[in-house]
C-alpha cells in the first residue's frame, strides 16, 4: 500500500504541477534548465544522478510492496 500511496503523491503532484503553475513560471523553469545546460560549470552528472535517486527509491517502494503482496498470498 505504501507503493501504491507513493505513486498516487506522484502523480498528483505532477496534476497540481501543471494547474497550479503559471505559464511564466513554466518558461522561466524550462529557461533555467537551458542556462543550466549551456553552463559548462554546472555537473550535469550530478542532476542525472539526483533523477536516478529517485527513480530507483520508487522501484524499490513498489519491488518491497510486491514481495510483501506475494508472500502474504501463499
């Protein structure tokens, strides 16, 4: 249920994202990530590797919420 809970945060948070920004807010963002890009000084490896962070804890939420879900079914 956890996974389950986590997923739903996420994805509302990607809903309310996109209702509760402005435009504006949203190029100034996307302006932001190009600077960001064009600037040899920023660690692009380091960013890349926040996003793995995160994709790997929600694999594991919802790998440790399937072992659980399988082992409660036996």
């Amino acid at each position: 249920m956890a996974g389950g809970a986590y997923l739903c945060f996420e994805g509302f948070e990607k809903i309310a994202h996109k209702y509760l920004h402005s435009p504006a807010a949203e190029e100034a963002q996307r302006q932001e990530r190009v600077a960001a890009l064009a600037n040899p000084a920023v660690d692009l490896v380091a960013l890349e590797k926040d996003k793995i962070k995160g994709a790997i804890r929600t694999d594991f939420i919802l790998s440790a919420e399937i072992i659980k879900i399988g082992r409660a079914s036996c």
